[in-house]
C-alpha cells in the first residue's frame, strides 16, 4: 500500500479517491461505537469505517484533517505513541490487516493515515455482523444489489491477461530453455526442446494471438522487464539470527524469472541450511533442517496462487531452526484451514499453474500440499503451519526441528518395503502421528485397518473397545516404551496406567478425581472392581475412611515400575501367575 503525503492527500475527493476525513483534533474518535445507543451511530467509527472502505476495495481513513475540500490539516491525538497497538486491535476484531502511519505538517501538526487494503474477491467485511457502505456521509448497511454482485464474483485469472506492450525480445532465452527442457523431461516429449521458443510458449499458451500473456512475463521474461511491470513478482529473502528480533541480518532480492530465480532462491536458503544426524545400527543419515522438495512446493505453490494485484512482495523469513513465507493474497477458492488437504483449489492463476504443472514444478492441485505435509511429517517434524493465514495473505511456518528422529526411521523403514503402488500416503502419516501423539480417539477407522494390514499399527482391545499403538520397532528406534494409557480394553492394568502420572505429580487422589481422569470409559461399578484388583495385588493402597478416602502408589507398584508397559500388554493376572509380581 502507498504511504502518501499531506499535500497528496490534501487533494483527494472522498468518493473517487476512496478516501473518509475526519477532524478527530481531540484524539477521541470512537474506535468501535462503545457507548452510543443508535447502530446508526456505532457505525460511525475507526471500525465501522474500515469495513466500508475495505468493502469498496480499499482506502484511507484520514484523522486530523478537515473532510471540507482542500481538506487543511487540524492536528490530531488520536493513538499518540500507539499506532502499533491500533493496528493489533484492527486485526484482531476485523480480520483486516491495515497500515497506519503518522505524518507532520511544517507547522508540527500531526494527522494520522489508516491505509485499509482492498478487499478479497467474493469476500464481504461486516461490522456488528451488518456489511456496510458509505452513502456520501453516511455508513449504511449494504444494499441488496451490491451484496450479490460482490458474493457471485468469480477470480478473473490475472495470468492468462495480456502484457502491453511486451514483445518476445522481451522475454529470457535462458529461462525460456529451461521451461523447454523441464516441459520434455515432464512429458517424456525430447523434440520439444527443439521447438522455437515462439512456438514453444504458443503451445503453454504463454503466447496467443502474438500477443504475451503475464504469465510468460512472470516466467521467462527478462529480469528489468519483470521489475519494471511486475515489480510485486519478486521474492524477499531475509535471514534473522534468532526468532525474537524484528530487524533482519541480511537480505536479498529475487527478481529473475521464475524458471531462473526458483534455483537461485533454493540454493541461497541451503547455503544456511544445516542436518540432523540419525542413527539405526551402522546406518547413518542426515535429515536436513530445510528439505529441498518442501521448500521448493511452498515457494511454487506461493507463485502460482498469490494475488498479483496486490503490491507486496513474497516474503521468506529465514531463522536457524524456522522458515516463514508470506504470500499476498488469501486460499484460493474454496480452501480453508480446515481443508487444506482434502479439498482441490481452484488455481488463482490458471495458465501460470497450468504451465508450471506441465514442466514438472508444481503438482497437480492438492496434490503439492500433499507433498509438503507428507515430507515434513515423515521427518519427524512438526506439521507445517498455516494457522497465521487470514483472508489477505498465506503464511506458512516451517520448523527445522526434529522432534522425534525415531519416527522418521520406521517411516523411511516402511517406505523402503513397501511396493509403489502401497506407499504410505500424506494421511496414513498423520493417522500413524495421531497414534505415536495419543490421539486415538480421533483416528480413522478404515486407514487405521488399511495400516495394520501394512503391519504400520498395532491393534489392541476387542471388536467393540479397540485401540491402536505403533510397532514394536517404532518404540525400539525412539529408545521409548509403547504408551498405552488410553487403550479402550480397559483393564485393571489400563486403570493404573492412567492414574499413575496423576499420583505421581499430585500423590493421592480421591474416587471422584479417578473418576475424571478415565473419563466415560468404565462405570463406576467397574472403577471399583479395577481398584479393589489393584489393591490386592499392592499397586496401590489407600488412606482414610469410606467418603474421606484417597488413593496413593503402592509398594509393589514401587518395586515393579520397570514391567508395566508389559502388565498392560498380557495383563496384571498373568503376571501373577507367572510369579513375577
């Protein structure tokens, strides 16, 4: 968004300029309505005003300047030395990401800007769930007309639009050979290098009717061609030393052609990039903090999907153990947080996704995404996170961190023996990570069989009571014990497992406190079978009378901990019988 200056400002109209003035000299402009009674004025504040200027794709809320033309400047206290605060609590209320910024005149008098971005396609912002529109001084909840037009709007495929005045000399004849051998490999089509690079872009459809698409510009044109029409195209790099700091160490500026830039940009991100050493027996290797292929499928997928209407640039924050990458422009249509995986988008840019996907770069749609959390949770690593997304722009965490290097060894083992055609996919992963994270509860039935069949899980418990835990090996390779504390088969064996780390951190517990901790698991009657079982056999003991009483550790308990995951398997009255408690 443009910063502008009080003799710019000084000019705009209100209507075509989409700009609202208000004096606000005292500083108390009414930030959300508080304390008026009529909706008609609660609207008539920082937030309502937001709404309607977003709605009208975008402008400038002016405070401590005269809304009469030439608009002289009144000076104004509004949010003195809180501007940061200003734009948080606009966020946070409105989803709405501003810019605001401070400016002086000759005479010291200060007017401040809320710079409000233009709102997504077939999106609507409402204030006090009613959509609003300013109606000369008035803002009015938007007319019926307006409302549909808006939600029926369809992404026009920016890509696709021709570049005036751009001519094939124009374009990068290195880029363009890179873009012909990767579409040949992809293919399998060799002769296609040989094509001219006319009529090799009119095939991609980069070139109709003579005329060059954005898309080619975007991907095979010259570098000083692409800053001068696109300068919105490049990719900012910037490294900090620690996740903490606000400034960056060091930056850098991608602004070649994509079929260029996409190596240049990987290459500077790996010459930072360190590895995790794993070990299984003799066998040693690394898994590095940043994977090629992730970062490679978050970088294209930023490309082709990002809003190029929109100013800001892709941004990738570079830290030791994170990456961060910040795209303008919200999902694509129809994909959300919830359904990032499951649903496919509709490609913001058609043609620049549809070229990208026929030499090799970018998968089919879904299916990167896929590719992206199916590496990352293969690793051992956190899933990716795209929680800080919002309706202007994608952002996408990456963590470098290895969490659990002996999941990513039975992953690799299991990989390796299994045929191509029955590879784990990106949601057998996540069910087995469900079950490595004791999150049973949430698994997939049909994948969890499909996966024990794959000897990838183990099922416990009978038909109606079932629950899973990885493979032996699994827990061999993480150097840990199987944790069956929420089996369903509850036994007195499960009852205790459960109520161990309670007693251990708290000491003693009461019934009712048990009772919380199984959940809906067993009756009551059951409880007190499972505990009077435990009693006898001196896993645990008891203080108190009846309505007083608490439960505590016992001494077998004490004696025997090192054989208790082995208990839960086969049972505490097998044990018994076998002499060992």
């Amino acid at each position: 968004m443009k910063r502008y200056t009080i003799e710019e400002l000084q000019i705009q109209r209100e209507s075509e300029d989409h700009v609202e003035f208000k004096k606000a000299e005292s500083g108390n402009f009414s930030y959300n309505g508080y304390g008026k009674n009529e909706p008609k004025e609660r609207r008539k504040c920082i937030l309502g005003y937001v709404v309607a200027l977003c709605n009208e794709n975008g402008g400038r809320l002016v405070l401590g300047m005269h809304d009469d033309y030439p608009h002289l400047v009144v000076g104004t206290k509004q949010s003195i030395d809180a501007i940061g605060q200003l734009e948080s609590d606009i966020y946070r209320d409105l989803g709405i990401r501003p810019m605001i910024y401070e400016l002086f005149n000759e005479a010291g008098k200060r007017v401040l800007v809320i710079e409000v971005p233009p709102r997504p396609v077939g999106k609507i912002f409402k204030f006090e769930d009613v959509p609003l529109m300013r109606v000369g001084e008035e803002l009015k909840p938007m007319d019926d007309k307006t409302y549909i037009s808006i939600i029926q709007e369809q992404e026009p495929d920016f890509s696709e639009k021709f570049c005036c005045d751009v001519t094939i000399d124009d374009l990068d004849k290195e880029a363009i050979a890179i873009l012909k051998e990767k579409y040949a490999t992809k293919q399998k089509n060799p002769s296609f290098v040989s094509l001219s690079d006319v009529q090799a872009l009119s095939d991609l459809s980069l070139i109709r009717e003579n005329k060059i698409t954005n898309a080619a510009v975007l991907l095979v044109g010259k570098e000083e061609v692409i800053n001068r029409l696109f300068p919105q195209a490049k990719v900012m790099l910037e490294f900090r030393k620690t996740e903490g700091q606000i400034e960056f160490n060091s930056r850098k500026v991608f602004g070649q052609p994509f079929y260029k830039l996409i190596d240049l940009l990987w290459n500077e991100i790996n010459e930072r990039n360190a590895s995790v050493p794993i070990r299984d027996g003799a066998y040693i290797f690394d898994i590095p903090y940043f994977n090629e292929d992730v970062i490679r499928e978050v970088v294209n997928n930023a490309f082709a999907h990002r809003d190029y209407r929109r100013s800001s640039e892709i941004v990738i924050r570079l830290y030791p153990e994170r990456l961060d990458i910040i795209n303008a422009g919200g999902f694509p249509q129809g994909v959300s947080l919830d359904n990032l995986l499951t649903v496919p988008s509709t490609p913001r840019n058609r043609l620049l996704a549809d070229v990208l996907s026929k030499t090799g770069i970018v998968e089919r749609s879904g299916q990167g995404m896929d590719k992206i959390f199916l590496y990352t949770l293969a690793e051992g690593k956190p899933a990716p996170d795209y929680s800080k997304s919002d309706d202007f722009d994608v952002t996408a965490v990456l963590s470098a961190i290895v969490k659990d290097s002996g999941f990513a060894l039975f992953i690799q083992s299991r990989q390796k023996e299994l045929p191509d055609n029955e590879k784990l996919t990106v949601f057998d992963v996540i069910e087995l990570c469900k079950v490595r994270d004791g999150e049973n509860r949430t698994i997939d039935k049909k994948i969890a069989k499909r996966l024990e069949e794959k000897n990838c899980l183990e099922k416990h418990g009978k038909t109606n009571a079932q629950y899973y835990t990885l493979p032996r090996h699994y827990y061999e390779l993480a150097g840990k014990t199987a944790d069956y504390s929420m089996l369903v088969d509850w036994t007195a064996a499960q009852v205790l497992a459960v109520l161990t780390p309670y007693l251990e951190k708290y000491g003693k517990a009461k019934k009712s406190e048990i009772l919380k901790i199984v959940g809906d698991h067993v009756s009551e009657k059951q409880l007190r079978n499972f505990l009077n079982q435990l009693r006898e056999l001196e896993m645990i003991k008891t203080e108190g009378e009846r309505g007083q009483m608490v439960y505590m550790l016992g001494d077998k308990y004490k004696m025997h901990n090192d054989i208790i995951t082995k208990a839960i398997s086969i049972g505490l009255k097998a044990l018994k019988e076998n002499g060992e408690i």
